[in-house]
C-alpha cells in the first residue's frame, strides 16, 4: 500500500505509532495521503494537501493504488461548509462529516471514492473560489466558542494553527500545518496597525519561537484558539484577555495573503 484515503470522518494523526502517542494533527474525510513507511499496524503518511507527516492506525486507512490517488487528486475539490453534515454510502449506512472536509468529484450530491459511492446532504463550496475577506471573516466566525484541543482541526475540538488553516482552506488559500511553518507564508505587514481583517498574526515566545497564531478582525480585535476559538483585543503589543486582564501573547508579526 503507497497511497489512502480517509473514509472515516475524523482520523487522529500521531506523533509516534502508538494509541498512547500525542495526536499532531487529524485527517478529515476525503483527504488523501502518501504512505511512507509501516509499523506494527501504523503508517507513517505525508498528508496530500499540506505535507504534514504523522503516524495514523493501518485500520482506519483506505487503500489506494497510484493510479486511483493520482485522478481522486485531479477531480474538483468541494468543501463541507456546515459544521457537520451527513454522508450516505450506497450501502444506507450515515456519518457525520465535520466542515472543512473534502469531497472529491462531488456532482449532483454524489461522489465515488475507492469504489464506493456516497451521497451528500449538505452545503459546500468548491475549493479556489474566488476569496474575499468577508468570506474569511466569515469562517473564522462559524468556529467561534470551539473548544481548543491540541491537533485538532475540527469544530468539536481544534489548536491554533489548525483553526487559521482549516479557514483559509475553506476561502481557498492553502497554508501549511503549525505556526511556526504559517509564519513563512504570505507577505508581511510593516507595522502592526496596517493590518487588515482576515490578516494572520503570529505570536512568539522569550526565544523568538513561533508559539501562536490568529486572525485579525476589524475594529483591533483577532479571533483565535486560546481555551476555546475567542475574540480578543489585538494591539502593537500583542493580545489583551479582558477576562484576565493582562497580555496573553505577545505579537511578532502580521501576514498576508490577499
């Protein structure tokens, strides 16, 4: 097996090849992947969309031959756009899937992967549609109150630097994984007051690293995974909790893409 695709609606993307490992990331329906290598039942894959490489149980992996992957990956992209929406395989058995997802070929509500069929009941959006900020602006806000969970992507669970990619990939703008590898994308900002709604901030610690990430709104406000997905205040210094009343995250620098 050298390629897969996940069927399932959430896949956990580990560390290391173990349960007890630390999830990195996840794998949402329709997204395909590159295997490069096998472990006691675990694969360690590179994420078609993003090269995110983690391990992933064999199980929850649908098998694809090169052939099968390279015309799934040229099939137009549509998006679930809901925060759950529902798949029906030919077979009558129902999942959820989460926004963000991928459907591949999908025409008419129906889309083929690996053979089987599927019928979708939901919104989504084809993927590269033209983007505005608004329309970033807009997912950002349909994740607002999510809780924050480390590698998560999802509305039921989601970090930092997955929130700001799960929203530009719905507004069509791809963005690598982690902070740190956002932080090398787009254009920069000179100064902090430049920054314009839909705008990515970065955020540092005492070492220079790249620790967090959000997205600015208007009116000096950003939109982030602190806790849960939050509006905050953002200014030249960084961002101020009200409900604290001190700084949480001190900013390094504004990017963007649009």
């Amino acid at each position: 097996m050298e390629f897969g695709i996940c069927l399932h609606s959430v896949v956990p993307v580990r560390a290391e090849p173990s349960d007890r490992s630390v999830m990195v990331s996840q794998l949402l329906f329709g997204e395909l992947i590159e295997i490069k290598d096998v472990s006691n039942g675990w694969l360690r894959v590179s994420i078609e969309h993003d090269g995110y490489m983690g391990w992933i149980d064999e199980k929850q992996c649908t098998s694809l031959d090169q052939k099968s992957f390279v015309h799934i990956s040229a099939l137009d992209l549509s998006l679930v756009t809901d925060p759950v929406a529902l798949l029906e395989h030919s077979s009558g058995q129902k999942m959820r899937v989460v926004a963000g997802s991928s459907l591949p070929g999908l025409q008419n509500n129906q889309l083929v992967l690996a053979g089987d069929v599927f019928r979708y009941q939901g919104n989504s959006i084809k993927w590269k549609e033209l983007c505005t900020r608004p329309i970033l602006v807009h997912y950002a806000m349909s994740y607002l109150d999510a809780p924050y969970m480390w590698g998560g992507r999802t509305p039921f669970g989601i970090d930092c630097s997955g929130f700001t990619q799960m929203v530009y990939r719905l507004a069509g703008i791809p963005l690598h994984r982690d902070a740190h590898q956002q932080v090398m994308q787009g254009q920069s900002r000179a100064f902090a007051d430049e920054a314009q709604p839909g705008d990515l901030a970065f955020f540092d610690d005492e070492e220079g690293r790249i620790i967090h990430t959000g997205i600015v709104l208007a009116e000096g406000k950003i939109i982030h995974a602190s806790g849960s997905v939050r509006i905050d205040t953002l200014d030249h210094q960084g961002i101020f909790n009200h409900d604290s009343g001190s700084y949480t995250h001190i900013l390094r620098v504004i990017r963007y893409h649009l």
